[in-house]
C-alpha cells in the first residue's frame, strides 16, 4: 500500500484585484503561513488573452520569488473566467479548438517546465445538447477527445492534467459515478487525466435525485389544474411534457406514467445516482486517490460559500481535518481498478477561500491565517505521507 504525500496549499483567488503583484501574493502567503500557492489563471495570469513577452516577465517573477520567500507555486487553477463560459463544449468546434490549443496546450506545455500540476473548470453542456441523448452522448465524446489529447500532453509534461467535479448536470462530472466514467473514458497510456474534487461541491445534487415510480404517481393524482410543473425534478422538457400530459388526462395516467419511467432511462445522465452524491466524505473515499488537487472550503453542506476555517465556521460547517485524512486513505485502501488512471503520488489540498468586495483586507487575511493554523494541525509540514500524519492523530 502506496500512500500520497499530502500538501497544504493557498489558492491565491483571494488576492485578485488585491494584491496582484507575484512579490506581493507570495510574500502575503508566507505571512499567512502557507509554504505552497494554486495560482488562479483570474489573478492577470492568463493564457488566452496575455501576450508572450507578459507570460515570461509574469514567470520570471514567480521564479524569483520562489527563491526569495520559500513558498512554491505548485498548482494552477482556472478560476471564474473560464467557469462562465461552455469552453470545451462551445457549439462552434473551431473555437473549441482553438480554446484547446490556444488555452490549454499553451499552459500544459508551460507549466510542465517548472513541473507544475494544472486544473480546469472548463466545460458544459448547454441545455439544447441536455434535451436530446443521442446529441449529448456525441458532444460528451467530443468532449472526452479533447481531454484525451490534453491528457497526453500533461504526461509528455510530467503533470497532473484535472478536470474538477460540478454539482449540476449540465456540468459534468458532477456524480461519483459519472466522474468514474469520465476519468475511464479519459483513460489511456500515456494519457494524465484526473479530477478535483471540490468539498464543497456536494451542494446541489441532491436537486436532481430519481424520483421513484410511487412518487410520479403520488404527484400526478395530486397535481391540481392549472398546475405546470411536477413538484420534483423528474428531467427532460420531454418527461415534463409527459407529466403534464398525464395530469390534464388521469385516466390514462398508468400509460403516461409508463413512458416517463422510460424515459427517465434514457435521461439518466440528468439524474444523480445516489444520496452519496451529496456526500463530499463519499465523494474523498472513492475518488480522492485520482484527485491530486483537492479543492477545500468549508460548508454547511448546504451551500458552497468557499468560506474560511474559522472557529465560527467549523462550529457550523461539516469539514474536518482528520475526517478528510481519512476518507482519502480509504480511497487508496481500495482495489487497484485498471480502468481508472494511476494513483496520484501527491494530493495538494488547495485551500480555495473567496474574499468578499466588502471585506476589509485584514479581515480576508486574518481569516485565512485561521484556515492554515487550523490546518497544521493535521497537515504540520509539505510532504509527509498520509499514514504518518494518521498515525501522528492517533
């Protein structure tokens, strides 16, 4: 049994608009009292729209301040810029293309210069491509296609290549189940795809669970007149239609009540699987071991707030540090599955905590200081393995 070396890092999303300055981020990380950074592509670093001679002024500097502050810069992160857009998944395949090449690639080889992993939130499936399957099932290969090509340039790079985890399906992966699948689709030799699992993210699924075949029935013999919408989610503008069809007519409620089951099936990537969905112990327990980069907030599991470790929010939120530790050595307990991508050696727990507008900045600093004392208490250097940081809990 092979356990990961585990890193605490700061994803300097909180230094946008801020402090965007490398010397100026990365002596306020140390400050805090991180040792490595996720530098977010949002905080004038990005690869689409900065001009080549930026790109190696911006590395030069990062580089020195390595040196002169001790802390690493060991992750990158796309950050709400590429979040808002369909990237990978445009309905114009020459501009996804070029969103391939020109954003992606264009990192991948950089960064794999200085040995440094790299994350994306970057793809959707927009709502036309969510209404009909056999559309969805191509625009999903076309999708995995490019991953695949992106993949196998991170391992030509010798980096981690993530894709992180959603909560809504028209982003996927946002289902255990269909993480494993993307990340199997993915899989290939010489191919370095992975995940991120973001422990906040666990918020929404739980909107789109499977309605049984009682509760359609329960919910069409009560539907009132006038009443549009069934009172859960049951799917496709199809299934809906279906549902209203057999509202407006209860006599032939059982025929109706047949082809929405039906097609419930054949919608089944619009549904969650199971309450472990919403789960983020579940999600750390089965994925962890192909999530290098881990996105941490805490939460109340009801919504997702990118809120700080604080006393006041750990009092309220359902992350723990030793419950984290352990539900990732269960992922590395399990089976080797030959399907899936290589264990990760490294898992950076990249602490993604957002600064409101209002914030003083000694109040955003203050808080994050908490996150990383909070932290060390578990996690007290860069690089130990996870069973000695179990063992040192006990």
């Amino acid at each position: 049994m092979k356990y990961p070396k585990i890193y605490l890092t700061l994803d300097n999303c909180f230094a946008i608009k801020r402090w965007t300055e490398p010397a100026q981020w990365m002596s306020l990380v140390k400050e805090i009292g991180f040792d490595s950074v996720q530098a977010s592509f949002d905080n004038e670093i990005d690869f689409l729209y900065s001009p080549d001679w930026y790109m190696e002024k911006w590395f030069a500097r990062i580089e020195e301040q390595e040196k002169r502050t001790g802390v690493s810069v060991d992750t990158f992160y796309t950050g709400y810029q590429t979040y808002r857009t369909a990237g990978l998944g445009h309905f114009d395949e020459q501009m996804a293309d070029y969103l391939t090449e020109e954003w992606m690639i264009k990192a991948v080889k950089r960064l794999g210069k200085r040995h440094s992993h790299m994350g994306v939130s970057f793809f959707a499936l927009t709502e036309d491509i969510l209404q009909k399957p056999e559309l969805y099932k191509q625009k999903y290969r076309e999708v995995v296609r490019r991953f695949k090509y992106i993949g196998r340039c991170a391992a030509e790079n010798g980096i981690y290549f993530c894709s992180e985890a959603m909560y809504a399906p028209h982003q996927p992966s946002w289902t255990i189940k269909g993480t494993k699948k993307f990340l199997a689709d993915c899989c290939e030799e010489g191919c370095s795809i992975y995940t991120t699992i973001d422990v906040g993210h666990m918020t929404g699924q739980h909107r789109f669970s499977k309605p049984s075949k009682e509760q359609i029935r329960e919910s069409i013999e009560g539907a009132v007149e006038g009443n549009q919408h069934p009172p859960f989610w049951i799917g496709a503008e199809h299934t809906i239609d279906l549902w209203r069809k057999a509202a407006a007519d209860k006599t032939h409620m059982e025929a109706y009540l047949a082809e929405i089951v039906e097609d419930i099936e054949r919608y089944s990537y619009l549904f969650s699987d199971s309450e472990e969905d919403s789960s983020p112990y579940a999600w750390l327990q089965e994925l962890s071991c192909y999530s290098p980069i881990i996105h941490m907030q805490q939460t109340n599991g009801i919504t997702a707030s990118h809120a700080a470790f604080t006393r006041q929010n750990n009092e309220k939120g359902i992350i723990e540090g030793r419950k984290v530790l352990e539900a990732i050595a269960k992922s590395y307990e399990q089976p080797e599955d030959i399907s899936m991508p290589p264990r990760a050696e490294e898992i950076f727990l990249a602490f993604e905590i957002f600064g409101s507008n209002a914030e003083y900045s000694y109040e955003i600093i203050n808080k994050l200081k908490e996150t990383a004392v909070y932290w060390k208490q578990f996690v007290p250097e860069n690089g130990i393995e996870l069973d000695k940081l179990l063992k040192q809990l006990e």
